[in-house]
C-alpha cells in the first residue's frame, strides 16, 4: 500500500453529539490528527472549530488549530482545512476571511457548487495555498468546474459521493467519475458519506484513486462497529485498500 493513498478528514461537520471520539478543540483535533498519520494516512483534512463546536474560518482559530497539529504531525504531512459555505455564507466575507489569515494551510478545499466558489478558490491560489475543488454528486459541480478556468490550477479534486445507500452508492461514484472526464488533468480524491463511504473506498481501491477516511464521513467500521479513533478508521481503510488492489471481497 502506498502511504499517500489515503487523507483522514478528521471532524468535519460533526459535534459533541456525535461522541467523545469526534475531536473539537485544537488540541484533541493535533492528538487524533497525529494518530491517523501514525496509522498509515498521508495528508490531514479538518474543520477548526469555535469553542462551541462550530466550523469557523476564522484567523485566530485557523492559526491555533493549525499550531497544535503542526506540533504533533511530521512537517513532510500537508495539512488542509475547509472553506464550506456554512461556516461563512457570504461570498465576500469567506474571501475576506481568506485573505485575513495570518498563519496557512498547505491547502483548503472549495466546494464548486457554493456560491463564490471561484472567487475563494482564487484567493486561496493567490496566497499559495494548494485548492482541492470539491465536487459533489447531485449537484451542477463537475460541470461548474470543468467550465472553470481555475480547474488545470487546482492540486486535486475531491470527488464526493452524497449518495449514503451502501447498494446504489457505488453506482454514483462510477456516475460522478464520468461526470468529471479528464477532470483538467488533475488528480482525483475519491471518498463517500455515512452508508457510501465503504463501498466507495473499495472502488476507490480498485481503481487506483486516492481516497479518504475519518470521523468526517462515517462513524462506524466496515463491520458496523462504532469507530473509536480516526486512526482506527484509517487502518481499515488501509486494509481494505490492498484487500480491493489485490482483487479480495
């Protein structure tokens, strides 16, 4: 298995009622980040957080957040944070945000179906910071970035399937891959949610693409067991990674 196949997208969305697992602050988010790296993942996805639990773009919780893993994680492993509308609705001010921060990740991803996505993404390029151009099945976003002439610019595109069913999600995987062609020549992420996020990680597998795993996008093992540790979830994915390239169930 190549270490570089799989991120760990650490939190995401998720909260305290989600369970103890889920890391917040930026301590617990450094602790859990550098046992993923330590279990096999290459690259480090998160959402800093407020100290109430919600994803926030901003500088000074970005800066503290991205100390505390820098503290724990190798310096060769590229840390990423997201730029979702929800944290910040309005165009203008998620740009601001952008330009306002005083310490960097390696890269930042952008969802291309967002309002303004084009705009963050260019303000991110413009202070050096690497673009993952999210782009989710069940929107307009493979088009909007094959259109786009940031596209060729970006370091990768996130191809997330929204579609939760463990039988269809697969199906809507292969239909996103389409969807996406040639992608302007740059690599493809490929990962699920929830219910999809095993079978697409197997396909993943199979077809060679970079993948991710974490508290992000599922809670629970391929097994159905409540997932302790991101780094457990990285293991798993690891296993059934070479499970998949090998040809195995």
């Amino acid at each position: 298995m190549v270490r570089a196949w799989v991120q760990v997208c650490v939190n995401g969305t998720r909260g305290g009622a989600d369970g103890a697992a889920v890391p917040l602050s930026p301590e617990a988010i450094a602790g859990s980040a550098a046992e993923a790296v330590a279990a096999g993942a290459a690259d480090v996805h998160v959402h800093p957080k407020t100290p109430c639990g919600r994803d926030t773009l901003s500088p000074r919780v970005l800066a503290v957040t991205l100390e505390a893993i820098r503290a724990r994680v190798p310096g060769s492993v590229p840390v990423g944070v997201t730029t979702g509308a929800w944290a910040e609705p309005d165009p203008a001010a998620r740009v601001a945000r952008v330009r306002s921060w005083s310490a960097l990740p390696d890269h930042a991803s952008v969802n291309w179906h967002e309002p303004g996505a084009e705009r963050v993404a260019a303000a991110l390029m413009e202070r050096g910071v690497g673009v993952e151009a999210g782009v989710w099945s069940g929107t307009d976003g493979a088009a909007r970035f094959l259109r786009s002439p940031l596209g060729p610019k970006v370091l990768r595109v996130l191809a997330e399937v929204t579609d939760t069913g463990p039988a269809s999600a697969e199906h809507s995987a292969r239909a996103l891959l389409s969807d996406l062609g040639e992608a302007h020549g740059r690599p493809v992420l490929l990962h699920g949610e929830d219910g999809g996020v095993w079978p697409v990680l197997r396909l993943a597998g199979r077809l060679g693409l970079a993948t991710r795993v974490g508290l992000e996008d599922t809670l629970l093992l391929p097994d159905g067991r409540r997932a302790a540790s991101n780094a457990e979830l990285v293991a798993a994915a690891l296993s059934w990674g070479t499970s998949a390239r090998r040809g195995g169930p």
